[in-house]
C-alpha cells in the first residue's frame, strides 16, 4: 500500500498548499482519526525543518524530534490534538490544537507546559487482579482508581527530565459547569462552559450545551467532539494558546 496520498484530497485540517505538488505523505494507522498530520508533514509544511521527505527521515533518524516525550522515528505517525512535540536541539516545544476553522495547528508553549499532556478517557477496562485501567485517546494505557469516567480528561506527566511518566496530576470531569474545547464539527476550535448534557437513546450519540461567556452565545455539539480543559475555567496552562 502507498504510503502518499493526492495533495487534492488530503484533509483540510491539515491545511497545506493544494496544487504545489502532486502527492503528500499519508497518516499511519494509529490512536488519533485519519484527519490526523503527519510527522514528517508538520515538519515541512508548518515549521519549514525539512525541505523534502529525505531530510525528515535524517531529522527523525537523529532523535531530534520527540512525541509526548518519545522519540519520534516514523514520519508517517500521526499528529493529533493536544499531542506535544518538543525539538530539543532548538530548545522549542509546541502543542498541537484546532483553530476556529478546524484547522490544526501548533501553538508554542514554554517548557515547563511541555513536560505534561492532557488526554481524554476514551473508556476505561477492568484488567487481572480487579485493576482498573484508564485508555487515554492518543494511544496509552494507565493504573488508576474509579474515580475517574469515560470523556473526563486528565493531565499526565510526559516523563521529562527524570520524571515518573503517566502520573497523573489534574483530572476535569464531563460534568455540567467545567469547560471544554470542541474537537470536531463546525464548532471545531471553540471553548464552552457544559450548560447541559442531553442523552439520546439508541446509538445517537449524546448532545451536549455549551455557553461562550466571551461571546454571550449558547451552542450545541455532540459529546463525541467535546474535551474537558478545565473546571470554573481553562486550565492555566492552556490559557495562553486558547
């Protein structure tokens, strides 16, 4: 299978130039959706590190561009919202997120930011010994207690600089009153207080009221596109790239 695709059809998130070239590299299978950029895309396309596919395999060869704290070596590997690239040579960290166009893009943030990561609870399983195991939306798995839901968001430790990796450290739960960024839809990029969450029967997915205080506007998506970022408001860290 190739792993290009036509410029023409590539997904409009990743918003880059239609007609330049004929082909553009594809997103791997992975944990984020297919409108998920690539490595070695964002490398080219959005921060200008590489001219060509060539020199994203030698940047991504030498270990200089790290994914949630990892070691990136696949160009193909998939870029989502919220992950965390962090290129240490320049000393320049960033955070993937959407734009009020659905657009994704990389929002750069200081270090310190950079050593965390918030994530979305996909679901959670019952594993050997009663366990209970928290699966995060970009791909990891995690030990907790039950405190935690499905569509609460956490903020884990990436593991920089010695730290343990996955400790959680804050928790925003899917609950009436706390805020959350809109991930898909025509709301893509907006951020909301939870007014109200409307459950719908059958395989409809639950729709959920969001209040824009900054804008005095109520608007409404499906829970599937919502993700906590806070509780009375955004969490401080996000607050500059809001």
């Amino acid at each position: 299978m190739s792993g290009y695709l036509k410029r023409l059809v590539a997904p409009g998130s990743w918003h880059i130039p239609k007609k330049v070239q004929k082909f553009v590299m594809k997103t791997a299978p992975g944990p984020h959706n297919a409108d998920a950029m690539p490595v070695g895309v964002w490398l080219r396309e959005h921060i200008g590190l590489a001219q060509n596919a060539s020199e994203v395999r030698k940047i991504l060869h030498q270990r200089d561009i790290l994914v949630n704290g990892r070691a990136c070596r696949d160009p193909q590997m998939g870029l989502g919202v919220f992950d965390i690239v962090s290129i240490p040579k320049t000393g320049k960290h960033y955070r993937i997120q959407l734009d009020l166009r659905g657009n994704l893009v990389a929002v750069e943030i200081p270090a310190e930011s950079a050593k965390t990561r918030l994530c979305k609870i996909r679901n959670k399983t019952t594993i050997k010994g009663g366990k209970v195991q928290l699966n995060l939306a970009f791909g990891a798995n995690i030990l907790a207690d039950n405190t935690y839901k499905a569509k609460d968001s956490i903020v884990v430790t990436l593991g920089i600089d010695g730290e343990e990796r996955l400790k959680i450290v804050d928790h925003f739960p899917f609950a009436e009153g706390n805020v959350a960024m809109i991930v898909g839809g025509k709301h893509s990029g907006r951020i909301g207080r939870v007014i109200e969450i409307i459950k719908t029967s059958g395989s409809v997915p639950n729709r959920v009221i969001l209040a824009d205080d900054s804008a005095g506007e109520r608007f409404e998506t499906i829970e599937d596109y919502v993700f906590m970022v806070g509780r009375s408001a955004i969490a401080p860290e996000l607050e500059a790239s809001a």
